[in-house]
C-alpha cells in the first residue's frame, strides 16, 4: 500500500513540475532566435513580429543556414532572384547573394518583403502568405480565378496543398508564439 501512495505521489509531483514548466518546454518546441534583429526590423518594415517569428519557425526553424529543395536560403527562406529584387528595393547596393545566411540581413529583406505582399493584397494575411510561399504570380492567378476567389480579393480555395498547409502552420504558430512570448516594442529595448 505504501508502495502504491508513493507512485501516486511521483506520478502527481511529475505532473505538477510539468504544468508549472509547460511554457519552458514548449518553447524547446517553438524556439526563437535573433529575437533583437526581429523586433527591430518588424518595427522598421511594420510588420506583426509575431508573424515574423511564425514564418520563421515555418520556412527554416531558426536554421540560418537551412536551404530549401529550391535553393531557398536562410531563416526566412528567400531565393536568389527575390533576394535580388528586394536588396534593390531597399537600396543595398553591395548586396551579394552569398550573405543571404547572415540572420539581420536575412530578416531585414524577410521583414520587408512580408510587408511589401501585406501592402500589395491590402493587408490580407491569407493571401501574403499565399504569395511568399507559391509567389504572387500564382496568388494573382487563383484571385482571377472563380474557383478560388469569388470577388478577385479573398482567396476561398487554394489549389495547392503545399500552400494550404503552409498557410495554417503560419497562423497557428502565431497564436502559439503570441501566448509564449510577450514582445515589448523595439523602442523599449
């Protein structure tokens, strides 16, 4: 009998020490790195950090060297030609492709780049993420598209799996990290 209150009382401290570390040991699961490099250009570029994080977990979980099947590079994953078109947009003239791993300035061309797509669908999430994981091209095709948009604005159908996908990972991430991270501003740093 006392053998058995014993296990009892094991079993309840170890449930106990769990729910008291709950949120440390989720955030071993939904880690973030370079949280001063995604506060300070969420702010520069306007952006949701949370998002910012969210996309991270997403595209590289906070592997700065991570590179896609498509030879998509860094913590947010941006390729070649993109990365080139947004250092142009953001007037980095000495930009070289190789740099792309280097976790400011992969998150600064991250940053604006979510901020660019957020401004271009009008401030649509669903349809930005669409964009940064199958390309605007593809997104502007499904909003012309009857079976994916009813009125050329909103996507209610996409055809991809991938993207699908891609789309809920994000969004539930950001609710996951808005619960275990609390941000305050950059200006308060």
């Amino acid at each position: 009998m006392k053998s058995r209150k014993w296990k009892h009382g094991i079993i309840w401290a170890f449930v106990i020490l769990l729910l008291l570390n709950s949120a440390n040991i989720a955030r071993l699961v939904y880690p973030v790195k370079h949280m001063s490099y995604i506060k300070q250009y969420a702010a520069k570029h306007e952006v949701d950090p949370y998002l910012i994080m969210s996309i991270i977990k997403s595209e590289s979980n906070f592997d700065q060297n991570a590179v896609s099947s498509m030879h998509a590079t860094g913590l947010m994953q941006i390729m070649e030609p993109t990365a080139v078109w947004l250092a142009e947009g953001m007037g980095l003239n000495d930009f070289q492709y190789e740099d792309i791993t280097d976790p400011a300035l992969n998150i600064n061309m991250g940053c604006y780049y979510v901020a660019y797509l957020l401004r271009l669908y009008d401030g649509n999430v669903k349809n930005a993420l669409a964009a940064y994981n199958a390309g605007e091209g593809t997104v502007d095709r499904w909003l012309l598209d009857e079976k994916c948009s009813k009125d050329g604005k909103t996507l209610q159908h996409i055809p991809y799996h991938e993207t699908r996908h891609y789309i809920t990972q994000v969004t539930n991430n950001v609710k996951i990290y808005r619960i275990l991270y609390k941000i305050r501003q950059a200006t308060e740093v």
